[in-house]
C-alpha cells in the first residue's frame, strides 16, 4: 500500500497530517466519506472530494472537521464556501431498495467508490484515496489509506463528509413534504422516539428500509437507541 508506506487505521491527527503530508509529495490524495447509513429511511450519499493546499487552508480556517461535529448552518456555509472556491468533488447516492438487497454497508461502499471513480477521471497522474472508516473499497484499482476517524482527521475526507452529508440532508427536508407524518426533515439521521411512532403507527413509506424498520416494527418494547444498535444500524446486521 503506497509503496513504501503502510499508513496505520487508527492515529492521532497530528500523524494524520504527518502522513498526509508525505502521501501529497506523491500522489493526489482524495477523500471519501458517507452521511445516512444508520437512518431508518432515505439513500445512503457517499462523497469523494480532491483538495488543493490552497483550498484545504481556506476550509480549515473556516473551521472544517467531521459534518457530525458541525452545526447544519456551519456546514452550509462550507459547502458554499467550496463551491466559491472550485473544489472538484463528486457525489452517489444508493436508495433504499439497494440498501436492502446489498446490505447497508455493501452498498455505501459501492456508493463510495463509484464517487471516487467518478472523480479520480478528472484528475491527472497518481490518484490515491483516504477512506473514512474501517473497510476498503472493493473493486476499484487506486492506492487506498482506511483510517478510523478519518472524517475528522483528513481534511478532503472532512470536505467529503461535508458534502454527503448537505446534500442527503437537503434531499431528505424535500422527501418530509412528500411523506407527510414521519417529519423527515428532523429525523434526517438514527432512528429516533418520533419517528419509530410514526414508522409503527403510518406503516413505511417507498424510501424506508425495511431490512431496518422489521426490527421495530416486531416488538412493542419502547425502543431505546443505544451504542450496540447504533453499531448494528450502521453495519446493517
């Protein structure tokens, strides 16, 4: 991996960017993240973005890290402030029908490496990717670094989750006026008190996952949200 260099799956942010910095003097690095892959409804939306030094420099002085550690107004403004800036990214969302048939966790990693993909063809010379998370991207021929953490580590992966996540989210407050009942515009993310009621009480709309509301649709138990079902969601146990 990366010729010499074997980068680690769990570090520090400073070793983060110490390798980064090395990993830049010979290839274009892109980042890759996900939003949405542990909610009961909507696609999975996965983001590849490429950043150059002057770019990164702007975002990190805007305050860029993991999306899930900043503000939906913060990261509007960020999205925004890429645009105005011409940062190259590229996005893919995989539904819910997809996500049943493949497993949630399959199919984000599709999602993820069709987005690189798709990006790394507007890119020249040697193309390498940071993946947040723990699994590599199947099936695509790049050099790739898997780093926990890396959503707010890496700042193109932080770019990524930035993305993925503005524009779920954005696609997710247009679905709450097509599906009136289950307030999607504010239960975008993990199933919540709300919008499991709504789930048992309207039946499922087109874009629930139904591998995912089976488990609260058969019990009558008031279900508590906790780190071990957060875990299984994600993964699509």
């Amino acid at each position: 991996m990366f010729d010499d260099l074997i980068p680690p799956m769990r570090c520090e942010r400073n070793e983060a960017l110490e390798i980064l910095g090395k990993l830049k003097k010979r290839w274009k690095i892109i980042g890759t993240d996900e939003a949405g892959r542990g909610a009961l409804a909507g696609p999975v939306s996965a983001a590849a973005v490429y950043l150059t030094d002057e770019q990164e420099e702007a975002l990190n002085a805007m305050g860029l890290r993991d999306s899930k550690r900043i503000s939906p107004n913060g990261r509007e403004k960020l999205f925004s402030a890429m645009k105005d800036l011409g940062v190259m990214w590229r996005v893919r969302m995989v539904d819910s029908e997809m996500i049943d048939s493949e497993n949630v966790l399959n199919a984000s990693l599709q999602a993820m490496g069709e987005a690189v993909t798709r990006l790394e063809r507007n890119l020249t010379g040697k193309i390498g990717c940071v993946v947040d998370g723990n699994e590599r991207i199947p099936d695509i021929d790049m050099e790739q670094w898997v780093l926990i953490r890396g959503d707010d580590l890496i700042p193109c992966v932080s770019a990524a989750s930035v993305v993925a996540k503005v524009l779920r989210d954005r696609l997710m407050t247009i679905y709450s006026k097509k599906y009136p009942g289950y307030d999607l515009e504010r239960n975008k993310g993990y199933p919540t008190q709300r919008h499991i009621n709504a789930v048992r009480g309207l039946g499922l709309s087109e874009i629930h996952r139904r591998t995912f509301c089976r488990r609260i649709m058969n019990t009558d138990r008031r279900y508590k949200f906790n780190a071990a079902d957060k875990r299984k969601y994600r993964s699509g146990i």
